[in-house]
C-alpha cells in the first residue's frame, strides 16, 4: 500500500474519506459521530504545510483510502485523526499509515505516538492497543494531551468513554 505526503488535491478526499467512515458509527448509537462535518480544508492544509499530512493510496486503483494527521505535543507525535475508508478497511491500511508516521516521528527526534480515542469501539482503543498502544493513566497525561481532552471535550466527544495512549516510535 503505497503511503506518501498529502497535496492540496488530496484534501477534499480527505474530507470523503472521514464522512464514509463516519458512516460506521451511526449503527453504534453513535449518530452524533457519523454527522460531524470532517475537518475544514484550512485545518487539513495546515497539516499538510506542517510535512504532518499522509494519505494511503490503493495499490491496484491509486485512489487515496485513507489519511493520518497529527503534529508534535511535547516530544511526541500526536495523531490527531488517522481515517481509512471502509472500502478499504481490515487490510492493515490503518496499521500501515501508524508504522510509516513511527518511522516519520523517529526521523524528526520524537520518542513516541500518541492519539485520544473511544474506549469502547473495536476499532479505536482495542485495536490500537493490539498496535502497541497503551491506555495513559491520569498522573502520565502531559499538560499538552490535557488540553487536547479538554477541546475534545467542549466538542462534547466526552459524552462516550476516551483514552489518550501512547507508544513508543520504534
């Protein structure tokens, strides 16, 4: 699965990507999650100006699948959103996308990942811990993953259990 930068062309793609996958928690009694609007282009585009932006493309078709953002929070990268279309899921896109932003973290001097996400959706903290990633215990949230929480919570994703975790980039 060839991953690569974002461009400005990829960004509206991006947008199709999260709003598809939003789709997955409607059945959950999710619908809240599945009509959030995805995040802006300027937002996307000050990921992608960052070098911080990734897309996954399908190796047979070339079409963007999935896409990671996120940017560095007190000596580690914070995955803001990584997203895989369920076209594509359960074929280790997501997990690909992970390993190649590890590999991106260490060559920028960052010792580990870390991301906030739902508790109880196999998708999120499970699948992330199979990842490597391990649930932060409150004392162990840097004031940086503390602010991070409490915008997710004015957004009112606290209405459902959240994790940050963490792993470490090698």
């Amino acid at each position: 699965m060839p991953i690569r930068p974002a461009t400005p062309a990829d960004l509206p793609l991006l947008q199709d990507i999260e709003r598809a996958a939003g789709e997955l928690f409607r059945p959950l009694g999710m619908p809240e999650i599945a009509d959030d609007e995805p995040p802006a282009l300027d937002e996307l585009e000050r990921f992608l100006q960052a070098g911080h932006a990734w897309v996954a493309e399908d190796d047979v078709t070339g079409r963007v699948v999935a896409y990671l953002i996120g940017e560095p929070v007190e000596g580690a990268f914070h995955i803001e959103q990584v997203t895989v279309h369920p076209d594509a899921g359960r074929r280790g896109v997501g997990r690909a996308l992970i390993a190649y932003t590890a590999e991106r973290a260490r060559d920028e001097g960052l010792a580990a990942l870390t991301l906030t996400t739902f508790t109880e959706i196999p998708w999120n903290a499970p699948y992330y811990e199979r990842l490597g990633f391990r649930v932060l215990a409150g004392p162990e949230l840097t004031p940086g993953l503390r602010k991070i929480r409490a915008v997710e919570a004015e957004h009112g994703l606290d209405r459902w259990p959240r994790v940050c975790m963490r792993r470490n980039s090698d």
